[in-house]
C-alpha cells in the first residue's frame, strides 16, 4: 500500500478545491441523481454590476445562495425585484419550493416579509452569529 499524505494548506490552489469539490458533488449526484444548474440574475447600472443573484436549480427545488444589492441601492425595492424574478424563475420551471440560508445580522426580516419562514437556526455558528435557514413554498403564499 502507498503512504497517505495529510497536509494542511492556509491557501490551496483553485484546482485542489475543485477536486475535493468535484469529489463531493459526485458522491452526491450518484445517490440523489440530480446535478444543479447555476443561474445568475444580474442587475446593472449602465455597464456596472450594483445587485444580483445566485441561485442553484434542483429538480424540485431552488436554493438562493447569495442575493446582494450595493449599499448605495439599498431599500429602493432591488431586492424585492430579485426575489420575485426568483420566484418567477421557480414557477416558470414548476418548482414549488425555494431555500436560503442567511445570518442573523443580513436579512432574516427581508426573507420573510418575501414569504420566507425559518426552518432551523445554528447558534453563534460565526464569531456569536446565528445562521438561519429559511424556506418558502410557493403552493402557500399569496
């Protein structure tokens, strides 16, 4: 047998994550049969990028993994917009349900004014901040 080596790395390089990253996804791909679809929404002044969003589709489900506005845009409804186009997005695929994942100090509230219910929180998982874990399903709101 060959030797193992373990190594700890404080930088490692794009192609080692994306092995360990593939190796993963894999694994997961082969029990669930589902891979994700990336989809961007992007919002732009003139040329510049001031919000968007990044999402991964799953055959029943979307999950949002970032939804960022610049601060400049803020509380100017960019954010709602991104969330209906989301929503759009889930139903024009007959997607019913839609996950996010966000910090007590971000927007908790913003989810759910948008329909967003907590389903599980992490206690101080950062540095004394609460990770919460939401849901929506399109089937209840209004």
């Amino acid at each position: 047998m060959s030797t193992l080596n373990f190594e700890v790395k404080n930088n490692p390089s794009p192609e080692e994550q994306k092995i360990i990253r593939d190796g993963i996804i894999g694994f997961n791909q082969s029990i669930i049969n589902d891979k994700p679809n990336c989809i961007n929404i992007v919002v732009k002044e003139d040329e510049n990028i001031i919000g968007g969003a990044i999402i991964y589709q799953h055959r029943d489900a979307l999950y949002v993994d970032v939804l960022w506005c610049s601060e400049n845009y803020r509380k100017k409804g960019i954010g709602s917009k991104l969330i209906a186009m989301v929503d759009t997005e889930a139903k024009s695929k007959s997607i019913s349900k839609l996950f996010v994942d966000t910090y007590a100090f971000q927007a908790q509230e913003f989810y759910k004014k948008h329909g967003f219910k907590v389903i599980g929180t992490v206690p101080e998982y950062l540095l004394g901040h609460d990770r919460i874990f939401m849901r929506k399903d399109l089937n209840e709101t209004v």
